[in-house]
C-alpha cells in the first residue's frame, strides 16, 4: 500500500552491465528465442513483502509480481548465516523434533513445520498483514519489515489471538470439546491453512509447544533463520521481580500468582540487532505463548541470548520476562492465619534446567543451557543474578543466621601498584559479640604452595551489637609484595575472626591475581627500523601486510614497565610453529626504567602455510611471565 522511495517500498532502476551487491539493479540479456531475459538484485536491506514489477513505458507495463525474502545466504543481510549446515537446519529443514517432559525424562515431538509446503508463503504474509501495525499504519509497516528484529516481534504477537487477529487460541483448562486439543497437532501447516480459511479467526487451541513450531514455520518460510527451544523448569514471573514467590497456607494450598512449568517452549531467531551494542547479534529468543503483555500487547522478544547469560535487563525487548525463566531464584512463604509470612525454603538452582533444541544435521538433543547462564552455583551465575536484580529484586532482608566473615576486593590490582582489600564481619545473631580480627595477605603459587607474608594488619578488637557489622582494611604495597610474589603473581588473604567469649573461630580466604601489563605485538613486511615508542603503543594487535612463505617480516613488540622501579636484563623472545624453525628468536633490550616505555623489533621468516599463532614473551630479573601474541595466515 502506498508505494515511497523515501520508506523504500518503491524503487526506480535503470539498466546496467553488471549487477550491485549493494543496491536495486537489473541487466537484460538477449536469449537464443528472441525473448529478453532479465535480472533483477534486491538492496539487501529492503523490505521483504510481495512486489510488482513495473515497465514504465508508455502507461506501464507489468512484467509480473515476486516475493522479497530474508536471505540467509547473503553476507549483507541482517540474517545471514554463515554455516552451510545450520541454513540447511534452520532455514530449509522442513520437520524436527520439540522437546518435553521433565528434565530427567525428555521426550522429543517429531513435528513438520512445511514452511515450502503449497500455499504456505501467502499465508505467511497474511499474517504480517494482519498485524496491529500493518492496521494502524500499512505504509510505515510495510517499510519497518527491512528489519527481522521488527518481523520477530510482530510474528510474537501474531501467532496468539490474546489481543488481534492471530493464528492460535491459548488453552490451558483441560476442556477442548470445541476445538483440537493442544496434544493432537503434529504439524504446523494444518493450523495456519484453518487460520486463513477461516477468515483469519484464531484456530482452537494451542499450548506454549504449538505457538513456538507455528512461529518457527513463518520465521522460516520469510527466510529468518529459526529453531525452536525447551527450557525446563520454566519460571513464569508474574510480578517482574525476578523472584518466584510461592505463598502456601498452613495445609500447603498454592496462594500465590507465580509458578514453575514443568517445560516451557519458545524460538530463536539469528539476525543482527543493529539496536543494541556490538556482542548482541546471533540468537535472539522471542516468545509467541501469551504470557505477560509488552508495550500493551501480549508478545515477548526478540531479546539477544547473550543479553540474557549476561544479566542486561536494558536490552531490548522483554529481557526481564526472559532472564526470570531461565534464572529467577525460587524462594516460598508460609502465610499465616494473622496475615504473617514466614520464609520456610527457597532455590537459587531450581529454574532453566536442560534448555534443549534439536542439533544440526541429526536427531540428537543438544543443550544450550550455557548460552543463557552460567553454571548453577558459580560466581558468575550469582554476579549475574546480582547485577541483573540490583534494581528491581523485592525479597526482604533476610539473611543467614550466624557471625559471617567475608574479603573484598578492589577493582583494580595491578602488579606494581598500591591498593587496599577488606574484610567485612556481620553479627547476625541475637547476642552481642566481642571479637578480634587477624587480616592478613601471604605471596601463594599457582599449586597452592604458601610463600612470605606481604600485608598484614594490626590484631582488630570489634565489639558488635545484633545485626552489626564491622570492617577493617588492609593496605598492599609494592614495596613487601614485590619481594615475595613468584612469576604467578598470586596472593592469599587470610581473615580469622575469634569470639573472646566463646573461643569460636570464623575464617575467610581469597587468592587474587595481580594483573600484568600488555604487550602490544604489529607485525608488517620488510627490514626492521625506527619505530618511536609512542608511535608503536598506539599499534593495534594486527598484521599490516599479505603474509606469504619465505617473506621476512618484522614483528614490534612494546611493553610499559609498570613497576616503580627499573627492570633488568630484559628480553623479548618470539615463539612459533612454522614461524622460527623451532628455537625462539631472542632480543635483548637491557634496563628499562620506571614506567619506561620499551620496543623490540625482532625479524623471522614463516617457513609454513595456514594459520599460524606468534607468540612474544617478555622476562626481566622482576617481571616475568609476560605475553603478547596474533594469528598470522600464512599464504602460499
């Protein structure tokens, strides 16, 4: 409707010798039978949508009408895929498997999604044009569907009829006499050709397992590469606190709105997502079961996967909805006759168990689990859940009982510099407590072997009423670490807490690694000369030239001491297979003062092809251990 070269629903094109990668272009050829053969390549953004070809010749003539699709096969396309055998998983496959169940019984739903099937392709665009936008604004519509980021989010909304003209009907009661019953369906092109021939009224009735294959089907079918995901021990968050909050009462009766399914199915999607930073491209998880409305309609995602791993609830779109049911900590209530609740359990482990879709090329499950979180119990996955819940988390203040010991640390601890850690005691029991506090730090190697103490404070008297904490800092200085740290650059800090009266005693340690300096490695073609210090810290970590067999290139390496003292005897070696013949090229450079800046050239010549690692390293009579490294192709 409405065709504008300004949305660029319209396009006027002349005809060329060669066709544009990047543009609107045709060419015409004279074929054997007198007839014009013409050619006609797409910008690779433009919108997809059905097209009218027009010769503007006299009224115009039409030459016909075709199809714009998402091309995954196209490098410039927003959902281009780079590996064979994934486009022919998640573009062309034309059944798979939907898994269910629990996590330790997994059953898998053979399913035929016939995106290809006849007549599916119209019926895929009449969903896009039943659409609230294409309603309200058919034109700006029309010309948003450049973006499959825009397409995902309105086939989320469109595959359930809660709030528009949608394909399927939620049923969760039990009671399907007037329609199908969710378990019935096997295939998703029965259920979109009901849809359409029904004047496009919702289809009776659908569950979370439906909805994602019926989106999996049309995500394909416009070209969007598209796989269909179970996570089990699925959260569904009500109250968008990322906590499920089960309430019973006293003879165990469910009060509350949140609650755990047993699975839980929805897609993802690959595309770019230009809207958002660099790291967020790839899978994008989007939602069609209507759950929880999102800008006033009921339609979740697309939300990038590593947006979710990473805790990053301002990504777009629903990326709270999303996190909780994979990630949301479990915590349940008693509620009492006087309207008291009383915590009586909880779970930081219990949601987004086995998050499963069908592998590429074979019928075998594969988990993804750990693209959208770290492992249950780790320090990522808590730092995670912090960050993710440090605004919106509404648990009360309750913590474990007890006198509690715990280290923290400073940003920054760089190798050469001064910084402080402390230890931080909470008395979280109901007596006052007398305490004495030893914080200390020992140099430690890699296998655990304790060195010279390097910090220590001053025997602490805390005095600490309930619920009282306390804290005590310990300061680190170059000066007593520097002597006794090995070339791991590991320390140990140790803070013992002893009641005075009881005589118990609480511990606490932490092994930190102090952060090295970097070396900055360039590597370019010819003989080695002058480069200046300042010049060479400003090189980026790349190779400047064609690397070919038996070429002699020169390699900069350049390292700021970042100690407060001189470095002596300083060497820079190279390492490499294929690069050195097998023993390491050697380059003294000699003292280096404080803070100096240091540059060695070192010369080799690759005596093999393919893909090869340089690796420098730096060693000095007081630092050591010290890396740079690229990977060089090494042609023929």
């Amino acid at each position: 409707p409405a065709p504008s070269e300004d949305a660029d629903t319209a396009v006027k094109l002349g005809l060329s010798k060669l066709l544009s990668k990047t543009r609107w272009s045709a060419t015409a050829a004279l074929t054997a039978d007198s007839t014009v053969s013409l050619t006609v390549c797409s910008n690779p953004n433009a919108p997809i949508g059905l097209y009218q070809l027009t010769l503007n010749q006299g009224g115009g003539v039409s030459l016909g009408q075709f199809v714009l699709l998402f091309n995954p096969w196209c490098k410039r396309d927003s959902v281009y895929l780079a590996n064979e055998a994934e486009r022919q998983e998640y573009v062309l496959s034309q059944d798979g498997l939907i898994y269910r169940g629990k996590p330790k019984r997994i059953t898998a739903l053979p399913w035929t999604f016939g995106q290809f099937e006849p007549d599916m392709l119209d019926v895929c665009l009449m969903v896009l044009d039943k659409s609230l936008q294409h309603l309200q604004d058919p034109a700006q519509d029309c010309s948003e569907r450049r973006s499959p980021v825009y397409v995902t989010r309105v086939l989320s909304a469109m595959i359930n009829s809660q709030d528009d003209k949608g394909v399927l009907v939620g049923n969760w009661s039990g009671k399907y006499e007037d329609g199908v019953r969710p378990t019935a369906w096997k295939d998703s092109c029965s259920i979109l050709r009901q849809w359409y021939h029904q004047d496009c009224i919702g289809v009776e009735y659908g569950q979370c397992w439906v909805f994602a294959a019926v989106a999996c089907t049309v995500s394909r079918a416009l070209g969007i590469p598209c796989r269909v995901v179970t996570n089990y021990e699925s959260a569904h968050d009500t109250n968008g606190n990322l906590l499920i909050e089960r309430y019973y009462n006293e003879f165990a009766e469910d009060l509350g709105d949140d609650s755990i399914w047993n699975f839980h199915v929805w897609v993802e999607s690959w595309m770019t997502r230009p809207d958002l930073k660099l790291g967020y491209e790839g899978w994008q998880a989007s939602d069609p079961t209507p759950q929880e409305t999102s800008d006033e309609v009921y339609c979740c995602g697309p939300v990038p996967v590593r947006a979710i791993k990473e805790g990053d609830l301002a990504a777009k779109y629903d990326a709270p909805f999303v996190y909780s049911e994979v990630n949301a900590d479990v915590v349940e209530y008693i509620t009492l006759r006087d309207g008291r609740h009383v915590k009586i359990d909880g779970s930081t482990t219990e949601v987004g168990q086995c998050i499963s879709t069908k592998a590429v090329g074979s019928d075998e499950r594969e988990d993804i689990t750990h693209l959208y979180k770290y492992p249950e119990g780790s320090e990522e996955e808590r730092r995670v859940f912090e960050k993710a819940n440090h605004q919106n988390r509404l648990i009360q203040n309750e913590e474990e009982p007890g006198v509690h010991v715990k280290i923290k640390l400073t940003p920054e601890m760089k190798v050469g510099t001064d910084f402080d850690v402390y230890t931080r005691v909470k008395n979280n029991t109901d007596t006052p407590k007398n305490c004495r506090l030893m914080f200390y730090a020992q140099a430690v190697s890699y296998n655990g072997k304790l060195g010279e103490t390097c910090g220590l404070t001053e025997l602490t008297e805390m005095n600490l009423k309930p619920a009282e904490g306390g804290k005590a800092d310990l300061r680190l200085k170059y000066s007593e670490y520097g002597k006794v740290i090995t070339q791991d650059r590991m320390i140990k800090l140790v803070a013992l807490l002893v009641d005075v009266q009881t005589r118990e005693f609480y511990r606490a340690t932490k092994t930190i690694m102090l952060d090295s300096p970097s070396i900055t490695v360039t590597v370019r073609l010819g003989i080695s000369g002058t480069v200046s210090p300042e010049l060479s810290e400003l090189l980026p970590l790349q190779v400047q030239e064609e690397v070919k067999v038996d070429q002699p290139l020169v390699v900069t390496a350049v390292l700021v001491n970042p100690l407060p003292e001189a470095l002596e005897n300083c060497v820079f070696s190279l390492h490499g297979a294929g690069l050195t013949d097998g023993a390491p090229i050697i380059k003294e450079v000699g003292k280096v003062g404080p803070e100096e800046i240091t540059t060695a050239e070192l010369e080799f010549t690759p005596k093999a092809t393919g893909i090869r690692k340089l690796v420098i390293d730096f060693h000095s009579d007081k630092l050591s251990n010290i890396q740079g490294y690229t990977n060089l192709v090494i042609r023929e």
